[in-house]
C-alpha cells in the first residue's frame, strides 16, 4: 500500500484584499524621514504616498511611520483586508502575530509607544497578511521613500556586474 502525504490546500486570499508595499529611509541615519508606501486596491488601481516627516529618527522608525501612513491611506480608503509586504525584518518580527512555538520578538524600548500605534491601526482591519520580501522586490516603495527627502531612487546593480571570486 502506497501513502500519498496531503498537499497542503492554498487558502483564498480574501474578498476585497489590498496590497501594501511600505518603505522608509532616514538621510542621514539618524537624519530626516522619508515615508513611501505603495497600495493596490483589488480592482487594480494602485495608490501612493511619499512623505517627509519634520521629525528626526531612524530608518526603523521611518519604516514604522511608512507602515502607519499607508494603514490610514488604506483605512481611509475603505480597504478591510490588507496584505503588508516590507523589505524591513524588524516591522514583520514586531507587528506579526506569533506562530505556535514561536518566541516574541525582543521589544524595543524607544519605539515602543510607535508598535503599540500600529497595532492599534491593525485592529481596524479584519484581516491583515504579513510578508517579509528582499529589497529589490521593494523598490517602488523605496523610491517614495527617498523622494520625500529629495533624494535619488537607488540603482540596483546590474546582474551581470556580480563580483567575481578568485
């Protein structure tokens, strides 16, 4: 007798889900802020925010008041199931709700009252997906982000200019 293990089934996404894309950048670090954040609604129409903060801080916090600006762009677009992808592990390991077995994320004392604001941002959606992505899969968002400050979209390096190894 032969046993076939059970393939996982896909869960639907969600009727009505946004799609968020968050960045932010701090010029110099501690410097400036720069909030960038793209939203795409489920009908295609994609929406944007690129915003300087006249608060200094860290590329962290920069991150995390990207991440608040576009879940009140959202919220205040009617958007009810949202799917966050930042290229920031920090944001995912604080705001992520934790897996069985899965110890807490070491809290960070200076930012904290910013997490618990998100969080409480969070509550207003009925579902909310997580997704760390690389950097280079962030790129519009950071593009916003560094053009609040008025500073160039970084050039990612060519594939074919990799170091080589000697």
């Amino acid at each position: 007798m032969t046993h076939t293990a059970a393939l996982p089934v896909a869960q639907p996404a969600p009727p009505g889900l946004w799609v968020i894309h968050c960045d932010g950048s701090a010029i110099p670090n501690p410097g400036r802020m720069g909030l960038g954040a793209t939203l795409l609604a489920p009908d295609g129409q994609q929406h944007t925010l690129s915003h300087s903060s006249s608060l200094v801080g860290c590329n962290n916090e920069a991150e995390l008041r990207a991440l608040m600006a576009a879940l009140q762009q959202a919220h205040a677009l009617g958007a009810r199931a949202i799917a966050v992808r930042s290229d920031s592990s920090l944001l995912i390991e604080q705001l992520r709700p934790l897996q069985p077995g899965q110890r807490p994320a070491a809290p960070i004392a200076r930012l904290a009252e910013l997490f618990d604001s998100a969080r409480a941002w969070l509550t207003r959606f009925d579902s909310v997906q997580w997704q760390w992505i690389p950097r280079h899969r962030n790129s519009a968002a950071d593009t916003l982000a560094r053009a609040a400050l008025g500073a160039p979209a970084k050039v990612a390096p060519h594939p074919s200019h990799k170091k080589k190894k000697r």
